[in-house]
C-alpha cells in the first residue's frame, strides 16, 4: 500500500471512530479501511471507557476486533423478533467500498464477504462507507466487476445467465491454495465485469432472480454517509448529486 493512500484510509477510519457514542450497536465491515476505524473504536475502549458491542461481517472483521478488545455479539444476540415494526437492530454500520457512484450506490466484495456485509448494512440506521479517492466513480463498473455469491453446483449456470446480461463472469481463484475462493457462506465467486452499469438497480434486481445466486456486491440505496479520507490526511464527505 503506498503511504499516501495508507494516510487517506486511515484517515477515514479514524473518522468514522468518532461517530460512535457509547450505548451503540455496531456493524463492523470487513477491508483495509474499516480496519482502521475498528483498531481507533478499540483504542476509544481502552482509553475512554467506550461501551458498545459490534457484529463483525467476516472472520478476519471478527479476529481484528477481538485484538483491539472491542466487544461482540451476533445477530441472534440483538433480539431481531422483539424489536418494533421499523425499528433498526444496530445504530450505525461501518464499512468500505470497491467503487462508489455519485448517487451513493456501491460495488463491494473484493474480500468476498459482501454477503453478510449486506446484512448487517440493512439493520443499520445509518451505513457509513469510508474509502479513500481512488475509489470514487462516475458509473458503478468502470474499475471494478461485480462479486456475485453462487452455489458450486450451479456456478455454470449461473455464468450463462450473466453472461446474457451483457457481463464476463470470472470464477475467482484462491491465490495461496488449488481451486476457487470459498465463501463464509462455503459459496464460490463470479466476478463479473459489465464495463460500465447504466441501470445498477435493475441490474441488481436481475442478479437476484437466478437460481443458484446467494447476493451480490452492487450495495443501492444502502449507504447513508461516504466519508472519503485524502492523502493530505483530511476527510470529505460525499454528497448524493441532483
């Protein structure tokens, strides 16, 4: 990682930090940006008396806060079935982006837990995404494919019906093993370049009705803040255009 972009994620992350309040139910995502903000949320624990407790979207977001003593709990523990009609299961959700458009809509799974990273934004009152510039774009798919969550037995399928939408899917292999990368969910990954996405929310839609597809990484209408940590070390937030 060079150390200007080093500098813009930690940045983001730290900021992110200072959102908390004590009393919070966290979402912690998973990459090299929310892990700056949950090493800053340990250290508020640590030094403030901070009290919150986090659902982490990954093994690796699980291991990390475990390190820097953040307190967890899963989703069962949040008592889903009594909360009232409406009412969110956590106060705010952290995590990063692969691209993000100006309308706030992503592109998420480069670490392939988009799955349950998904999740946990939708039980969230507020889902703020911290990235660094690099990650800005003005149409969804320009830089990035689409992580799409497939059953194995259904990985051939699946790649015929993307490939009808107008995608190139990529069955993502391990890089320090023989074979493919398996989920959390013990799911494979089609990485799917669509080389620009004019619709992502019918896009998304779409993806959703094939058999043989858990999810997908296009995240629309789930962020609600985008802080954007610069190499000069400030942060910016991005507004929704129009």
């Amino acid at each position: 990682m060079k150390p200007e972009t080093d500098t813009a994620k930690r940045a983001a992350g730290e900021a992110a930090a200072t959102l908390v309040e004590s009393g919070m139910r966290l979402g912690l995502g998973t990459g090299t940006t929310t892990a700056f903000a949950i090493e800053a949320i340990g250290r508020r624990v640590r030094e403030e008396g901070l009290q919150v407790v986090g659902v982490p979207t990954s093994f690796a977001a699980e291991r990390l806060a475990r390190q820097h003593g953040v307190p967890l709990v899963t989703l069962d523990d949040l008592g889903l079935g009594d909360l009232a009609p409406g009412q969110s299961a956590l106060d705010l959700a952290l995590d990063g982006a692969d691209e993000v458009d100006p309308a706030l809509n992503l592109i998420k799974g480069r670490g392939a837990a988009h799955t349950r990273e998904k999740v946990v934004a939708s039980l969230a009152t507020r889902f703020v995404v911290l990235i660094d510039p690099s990650k800005e774009v003005d149409q969804l798919g320009t830089t990035m494919p689409v992580p799409v969550e497939v059953l194995p037995m259904a990985e051939a399928a699946v790649a015929r019906v993307l490939r009808e939408l107008g995608g190139e899917p990529v069955l993502r292999m391990g890089q320090k093993k023989d074979g493919p990368v398996v989920t959390d969910q013990c799911f494979w990954i089609l990485d799917t370049r669509f080389g620009g996405i004019l619709e992502p929310e019918a896009l998304a839609s779409r993806i959703n009705q094939i058999p043989g597809v858990l999810d997908h990484g296009l995240f629309i209408g789930l962020a609600t803040d985008v802080l954007v940590g610069e190499p000069d070390g400030s942060v910016r937030r991005m507004k929704v255009e129009g």
